[in-house]
C-alpha cells in the first residue's frame, strides 16, 4: 500500500479506536450500539444488552453517548475515504473490517483491564491496513496503452512509468503501433519493476493509405482486450495514453469498477472538460466539446471496465472510426446504459486524469558520426528519435 494512503487508514483506524475505548468503558460490543437508539419524545428508553436499561449507573451512559452508533463509525470511514482517494466499495469493505476487529476486541477484553492499550490498537491498524492490501491483490489493474515511435515516445513512457510504480498490482500493457518492438521502449519497461506485457499491433494498411484523420490506437487497444480475454481472469482495465497524465488517487478508486465506471477528464478540448453531469447525485447526461451524435460522449482516459464484464461480451471492441472510438467500444458493451455507469471521482466532482498532449517534435538531426566518433554521443542518439 502506498505510504500516504497507508497513514490515511491509520488516521482513520485513531478515529475508531475512540468508539472502541468508548465501548470497553461500558462493556457494549458495536453490533449492540443500534439498540440504543430510542425516540426521545418517547419516554423511556429500551432496554440495553443482556436487559439492563440503557440509563442505568452499570452503563452510565448519557443521551449523548446513546446517540453514538454504527452509522457515526461509517461516516468517519467516509470521510477518511474520499480523503485518501478510495473508492466507495473499498470503504464498505474498511469498515466491516474495523467493525469486526472492534467486537473481536470488545468482547476480548470484557472483564479484563478497560484502558486501551498499545496492542489491540496495532492488531486493529494492521488487521485494516492487510485488508486494503488484500483489496489490492484480489483486484489487479491492467493498463492498456497504445504508442508509436516518435522524439515523444520514451519522455512519455518514462513519465507514465514513474506514475504506475507508485500503483498496487498494476500489469501494463504497451502496445506499438508497429510490426516488431522499439528496443527503446523494451529497455525502459526492463528497467521499470513493473509486472508488463510488450506486444505490437500494427494499423492495418487500409486505414493508413485513407486520406483524413486515422483511426490511431485502434488497433492497440483490440489487441490489450485480446490479451486480457486469454489471461485475465478478475480486475479491472483501462485505456490510459501515454500522453496523459494521471493522479494515483484515479488508480485506487478504478479498482472497485464492478461493470463500468467514469470520472472527469480534464483539458480535453477548448470546453476544457469531458465529464458526465450529476445533479443531487444522479447521473442526468454528459458535457463534451464534440457531442456529434454519440450516445456516449466521453474521453479515451476517462472510463475503466470490469474484466468479468468485459468477458461476459465476448464480441465486444473498438471500432476503426476516428472520433467514435469511445463510443463504439461502450456501445459494444451491450446491454450497458448510460444510467448504469458507475460515477468516481467524489461524484465526479474532482479532475483526476488531464488529456495534456504533448506538442509534436520533429525527429532530431542527423549526428555526424565520424565527428564524434568514439564519443558518448554516439551512444546517446541511439536512445531518441
């Protein structure tokens, strides 16, 4: 797990020990604390665990104390969770996971010397942070990034690179646009750690010779789905370009993408936004500078799919027509709405991944070898384009 969201659940593991040193102060596990919330208009209150009432001296308990509940729990949960980047079914999973380990605590110490000690504190911190770890490992996350040779192909890689060694159980997939591999780039994914599959995927010939804009990346991306089809099994895909650029907050929360999910993508167009609307919560449409008629009007970096779901759609991929790739992909979800997308992002409320595209370069001069024979120039020009 990545340090600061490390320290996130430990901050937020403190904010649940108080209700568990609240809890062995006065013997009450938390799966107890819904009985005690009661009409206060009613008079008297219910009774509490094991038929004592609740306002009697053993538990000592004020309305105050009374009103403390799981639902108080899982609000601190949230609130640490948005916090540190997490999506909300890592969340559901946290706080089962604290509110397990507190009863196990509670009814462990019963009895027993009620201060808090440095123990169960720790068993509580670790129980938590293995549970988000597991989270991780059971969820991997495949990458699927279409390149070309270029002057900008390796500044970018490289810069993606260092992005995704800062990401848990992450499996990219490079793919060229050419008929064998830029020893360049097979070199820097070597010397990355990461866990990488380098594969080609050539534009067919058609689609280069036709005049107009071409259908780039298509051809890539079919041939991440094709790997992903052979050798995945669970997780979570995403389409995410080496001219990006991404925060690692967006990886964590793409990883609880169940069938398909969607966040803004920032400085896409002259609109400077490609981003679904949500209104009181509620997905009502989208907002793109180029709507054209597409029934899914969003950005290449700006959706993730399920890998089961993908699988359950075995003719499902990307169409060879430029500027209805998004969209016939996602229509080749069906049967999938646009009602049914999973929003991210806080609600979509936060930019977590920019479309920067960097300028375009032309290829460098050429190097006089015989000038610089036996320099280190020679050895440097083989590494750019």
């Amino acid at each position: 797990m990545k340090p600061a969201l490390k320290m996130g659940m430990i901050a937020l593991v403190g904010i649940c020990l108080v209700f568990y040193q609240y809890h062995l102060s006065f013997g009450i596990r938390v799966d107890q604390i819904p009985a005690l919330k009661f009409d206060l208009n009613a008079g008297q209150p219910p009774d509490g665990p094991d038929g004592i009432p609740v306002n009697s001296d053993t538990y000592g308990c004020s309305i105050a104390h009374q009103k403390l509940t799981e639902e108080m729990i899982r609000y601190a949960v949230d609130a640490v969770r948005k916090s540190n980047g997490l999506g909300p079914e890592i969340g559901v999973q946290l706080t089962e996971e604290i509110l397990n380990q507190l009863n196990k605590l509670t009814i462990g110490n019963r009895g027993k010397d009620r201060l808090l000690s440095q123990t169960p504190a720790q068993t509580t911190i670790n129980s938590v942070v293995a549970a988000a770890d597991k989270f991780a490992d059971e969820n991997p996350l495949y990458v699927i990034t279409p390149t070309y040779r270029r002057p900008e192909q390796v500044p970018e890689l490289t810069r993606m690179a260092h992005t995704l060694m800062l990401v848990k159980n992450v499996h990219w997939l490079v793919i060229e646009d050419a008929h064998t591999p830029t020893q360049q780039v097979t070199d820097l994914l070597q010397r990355t750690g990461l866990k990488y599959e380098h594969l080609v995927a050539p534009m067919p010939e058609q689609y280069k010779k036709k005049n107009g804009a071409k259908p780039r990346g298509v051809s890539n991306r079919n041939r991440g789905l094709q790997w992903i089809r052979a050798n995945a099994t669970s997780g979570v895909f995403y389409f995410a370009d080496d001219d990006n650029t991404y925060d690692i907050k967006l990886f964590d929360e793409i990883r609880t993408t169940r069938k398909v999910s969607m966040w803004p993508v920032g400085l896409c167009t002259k609109f400077g936004l490609s981003t679904p609307i949500v209104k009181n919560g509620k997905f009502i449409g989208f907002y793109d500078g180029w709507m054209a008629g597409r029934k899914f009007p969003v950005d290449m970096a700006g959706f993730a799919v399920s890998v089961k779901f993908l699988l359950e759609r075995p003719k499902a991929s990307m169409p060879f027509r430029p500027g209805y790739e998004e969209d016939g992909f996602l229509k080749s979800l069906a049967p999938f709405n646009p009602s049914e997308i999973e929003l991210l992002a806080d609600n979509c409320s936060q930019v977590l991944a920019w479309h920067t595209q960097t300028k375009k370069n032309e290829p460098s001069a050429a190097l006089d070898k015989e000038k610089y024979a036996s320099t280190n120039l020679i050895k440097l020009k083989q590494q750019i384009v």
